[in-house]
C-alpha cells in the first residue's frame, strides 16, 4: 500500500468517528444572533440594526490590557460604537469581544406582575407571561468579535475560504468519484463497511502532507478552517438528537483565536476559551473543587488574582426587570459589596482583623458583639425639624409597651417593648409599620427624657418660688416677732418698774 493510500485510510477512520464542516459562514456560527441584530463591520466602528423591540440596550466592549467599555442606548437611539470615542487616545491592536443586550418592551401590567412576583418570590408568573409572548422566551443578547490593526478595525464580513480541493467527504455507503478542481486527478471518498484499526497516527485536514512529522499526536486535523461536528442522526423524537460542534477559532477576517463548543440545533455558543487566556483561567481538580485562575483550589470556588478577587452579579434587564449589578469582591483593605450600578458605593464593608462573630445571625435574632455605631452625621441629613420634647413625652406615656417573643424563636425568648405598628401609629416616623429604627427609638427616648427633664425643671422652679415665697414670708414674721418681743421686753420694764414703785409706796406708809 502506497503512503498515499495509507494517508487516505487514515483520514477516512477519523471521518467514521467524526465529520468536519470546513466552509461554515458567520452566519451559521451566530444564527441565534441573526434574529436580534444585524452586525456591520466598518474600519472605524461596529453598528447594529436591531431586529426585535426593545427598551434599552447595553453594549459591552473587551479587549487588550483589562479594557471594558460599557455603553447604554435607549431605543431608538443608533447602536454603533467607534474606535475613537472610547475616552482614550486609541485603542491598542488586538482582539476585542463585544456583547449586546437588550431590555425587552414591557407595559405598566407586566411590570407591576413582576414587581409583585419579585417581592412573593413566586417566579411562576414570569413563565406564564413567556408563554403568553408578553416577555421574550430567550435573552434578547448578541455577541461578536473584532480585530484592530493599526488603530482601525478589520472588516469582518468576509468568511475564509476553504483550502478544499473538491466535493471529497466522509460517506456512509457506497463511493462517490469527484474531480480536483486544481489538477482534474479523480478521486474517491473511501468507504470502510467493517471496523478500522489505525497502528499509527492519523491526519485529517487539507493540509496534511504525506511524511507528516506527528511527534506525540495520535489524531491531528490541519486545515484552514477546523471544525468537528456530531451529527445525531437518531430518528425517533423521543431520542436525544441535538446536533453539536468543537470550533476552532472563527473563520471570519478579524474574527476571534478561540474555542468553543456550539449547540448546533439551538444556535448557541454555550462555552468558549480565547487564546491568551491565562493559565488554568479554569481549572476543576479531582476532588471537584472549580478554580479560577489557580490550579491548586482548597475550596469548592476557588478564585485567586493578583488585584481584588472579584465576582459580579448582573442584572441586565432583558427579562423585564430593572437592570441592577452588584460585585462581591475583597482585597487587603476589607471585603466588600459594591453597589455597580449606583454610583459604586460600598453599602457593606469588613475589614481585615475584625473579631470573630462581630455580627452573629441566629434563629434568635442578631447578636453584635462590637460597639455599634450607627451613622447620624448632620451632612447625610436633610429636613432637620425640632420637635416638642413634651410632646413626645405625652405620646411616650401613651404607647402600649409589652413583653413578648418572635414566633420564629424556637427558644421563646422574652423581650419587652412596642409594637413596630403602636410605634409608627404614635410616632409616625420611620420606613413602615413592621419595622423600628434603632436610631428613631433612641431619638423618642432622648426627646422623652428632654420633656421629663423640661417637667422636672418647671416643677424645681415653682418649688423654688414657693421657698423663696415661704422665706419672705417667715422674714416677715421674724420681724414681727421681734417687734412683739421687743413691745414685750417694754411691757416688762414698765412692769418692773411699777413693781418697784409700789414696793415704795408700801414702805413710805402712804395710802
């Protein structure tokens, strides 16, 4: 058997185990995209022509050294994005993906049903209104790829060509002569009606050449557009018969180095790896534990990155709901939530060193076993009104205070105190009548015991007045008191003194 012979039969072993698709169009590689938005590549930008209503939409653009572009779009508004408007000097050569998402059009009904089904929890009512085609079945997202060169984009609306010489494929009876359209040699698809065994290695692909250096490559396949597709053929529905695909890099001009598994049938890219992606980006060992970007995981989700740690919760509206992102993320100055979407604060933060179950959640309620700070800085304040410190006092005296326990508390602890609706019903203060405010307790009790202070200051002064009164008059009577005693030392002396005239008299002999 000639090398020639052999390298067909090695090639037609490979095709009985799999079928190359060599010529696949862009289209055909994001169909599920063609029905959303048509894509136009231009050397200055990218635009979209959407196919489907919507209310918003969101374009994300990512590239060479961490660039992530994000661009918002009411509708309406031309859905293009341009190499020179993303605030920097130029965007670097290199590859680029992009991923546009779009918020479907939703009534005054539909929104009010999903804020309904968002607060009970129940999402039966999202799927009822998918059927009912008042919410979008699939996520109204399209996705792509770009190349720049010399600051300015490589059209990409051209596919590859293939390198085939002719009709030759894989058959599954019989023989099928085609002519080389190069040369006008004959061939022949090779057909193997019993089981091949191939001692050796295999090359599949255009251009395999016969010497073919494979080194440690059992199976090889080399051409210009790779492709390995599973065709199912099993007749019966009830059989599993989707239809998939491994793709190797894009064929497009400009398109994307990468991998990725599609599902054919559904038109879906559901898993992809870009080339120049860092060591184990993804990486599962053998006990199951998932790491991102380490090799060595210690936990189930193991991420580990030299700048913050960080993962991202995107809501992106196109399931009616209002877009909202939060990123959960870590470094040496604390963990923290972001809120992505607001402005980037940071609503909860921990810091490193923080004592252990400093706040501690348990079925009896929440236990802090730090000091507790809550913030009232006057800046953060508006509508600062003074209230009446005797007022409140008086509503104070009134409202019902009783001891109780949660029903959710196993234990059946005791507590005392108001009911969050005695509390908002007297007060009228705070965010509901289920809930009370740490701080709106605290401010009622200040303002009471400033009113109790206020009652007891006035009751200090009348007390006041009256001893001072009391005082004034006990002065009076001390005077008084001197002037009778001094009328009656007076009446004393003249006594005396009438005493001693009568004792002379008695003496003289006088009548």
């Amino acid at each position: 058997m000639s090398r020639l012979e052999m390298s067909l039969l090695r090639s037609a072993a490979v095709g009985a185990v799999v079928v190359f698709s060599c010529s696949l169009a862009v289209a055909a590689e994001q169909n599920a995209d063609i029905e959303i938005a048509e894509t136009t590549f231009a050397s200055t930008g990218v635009s979209w022509q959407p196919a489907v209503s919507y209310e918003s939409a969101v374009l994300t653009v990512s590239g060479p050294g961490d660039l992530s572009l994000r661009r918002e779009f009411a509708a309406g508004e031309a859905l293009v994005f341009r190499v020179d408007d993303t605030n920097q000097a130029a965007l670097e050569d290199g590859q680029y993906a992009w991923e546009l998402r779009f918020s479907p059009v939703t009534d005054a009904v539909v929104k009010e049903a999903l804020r309904a089904a968002r607060a009970s929890g129940d999402t039966s009512e999202i799927e009822n209104l998918k059927k009912q085609g008042r919410l979008p079945a699939e996520t109204l997202v399209t996705s792509g790829y770009f190349r720049v060169q010399g600051g300015s984009i490589i059209v990409a609306n051209d596919a590859e060509a293939s390198t085939r010489r002719g009709g030759g494929r894989v058959g599954a009876t019989g023989s099928k002569q085609t002519v080389d359209t190069d040369s006008d040699v004959p061939t022949k698809d090779q057909v193997i009606l019993d089981d091949l065994i191939v001692d050796g290695s295999a090359c599949v692909g255009m251009d395999c050449v016969n010497g073919e250096s494979f080194g440690f490559d059992t199976i090889r396949i080399k051409e210009n557009n790779l492709r390995i597709r599973a065709v199912d053929t099993s007749s019966t529905s009830s059989f599993p018969s989707r239809d998939w695909q491994i793709t190797f890099n894009d064929s497009a001009n400009g398109g994307a180095n990468k991998f990725s598994i599609d599902d054919i049938d559904g038109g879906r890219t559901p898993f992809t790896l870009e080339a120049g992606a860092p060591s184990h980006s993804l990486y599962v060992d053998d006990g199951g534990r998932l790491g991102l970007g380490t090799s060595t995981p210690v936990v189930d989700i193991h991420v580990k990155t030299g700048n913050t740690p960080t993962l991202r919760l995107e809501q992106d509206g196109s399931s009616g709901f209002s877009p909202q992102t939060w990123d959960v993320a870590g470094n040496e100055a604390g963990f923290f939530i972001r809120d992505a979407t607001n402005g980037s604060a940071l609503p909860f933060r921990i810091q490193p060193g923080s004592d252990g179950e400093s706040l501690f959640i348990k079925p009896t309620g929440v236990e802090v076993n730090v000091a507790f700070s809550a913030v009232s800085d006057v800046n953060k304040k508006t509508g600062l009104t003074p209230v009446d410190p005797t007022d409140t006092l008086d509503r104070v005296a009134e409202l019902p205070v009783t001891t109780w326990s949660f029903t959710s508390d196993p234990s059946g602890t005791n507590h005392l105190g108001p009911s969050a609706q005695d509390f908002y019903r007297t007060f009228d203060i705070g965010s509901d009548d289920r809930h009370i405010a740490p701080l709106d307790a605290a401010g009622v009790a200040l303002a009471a015991i400033q009113g109790l202070n206020a009652k007891l200051e006035a009751t200090d002064d009348a007390l006041q007045r009256d001893d001072e009164s009391l005082e004034a008059e006990n002065a009076v009577l001390a005077t008084r008191l001197a002037e009778v005693e001094k009328q009656n030392a007076e009446l004393a002396d003249r006594l005396t003194e009438l005493e001693k005239l009568l004792a002379s008299t008695s003496d003289s002999g006088q009548p």
